[in-house]
C-alpha cells in the first residue's frame, strides 16, 4: 500500500470518528489542528486505525507520534 492510500484511509477514519466531513489530512496535521482531539478521542482513533489496517502498535510507538505524517510512516513501516 502506498503512502498516498494510507492518508485516504485515514481521512476517512478521521471524518468519520470526529464527524467532520471538511478534514484534510496533511503530514503536519496534529492534534491541535482537529476539534475534538483529545485523549479519549485519541485512544478511538488507534482503535479504529488498528482495525482497518489489520495492524498492532507498541505502547512507545502511540507515544512517539507527533503529527499524521509520523502516524502514515508507523502505519507504512508495518505495511511493508
């Protein structure tokens, strides 16, 4: 899957769980940048990233991530 693919996936999943079907996934998008983005909001958004790409993250990988572009590599590297 390329990386192209994995952002139109997770645009969809982001505007589904926040309900905003205006959000525009860019490498610099973060928390700060989606209304509603908060912990709780944060742990759904793993859950539901975990179910569509079939993939699992360590507690340190949740941790380190910053911004989509940090969370699009993660979900690449475990891809390929």
């Amino acid at each position: 899957m390329q990386k192209s693919q994995i952002y139109s996936e997770l645009n969809a999943i982001f505007c589904d769980l926040f309900d905003d079907d205006d959000i525009k996934l860019k490498p610099e998008t973060s928390a700060e940048d989606v209304e509603g983005w908060d912990s709780l909001a944060h742990i759904n958004l793993i859950v539901a990233i975990e179910q569509k790409f079939k993939i699992k993250f360590k507690t340190a990988e949740i941790e380190s991530l910053h911004n989509v572009g940090h969370l699009v590599d993660v979900i690449y590297s475990k891809l390929n």
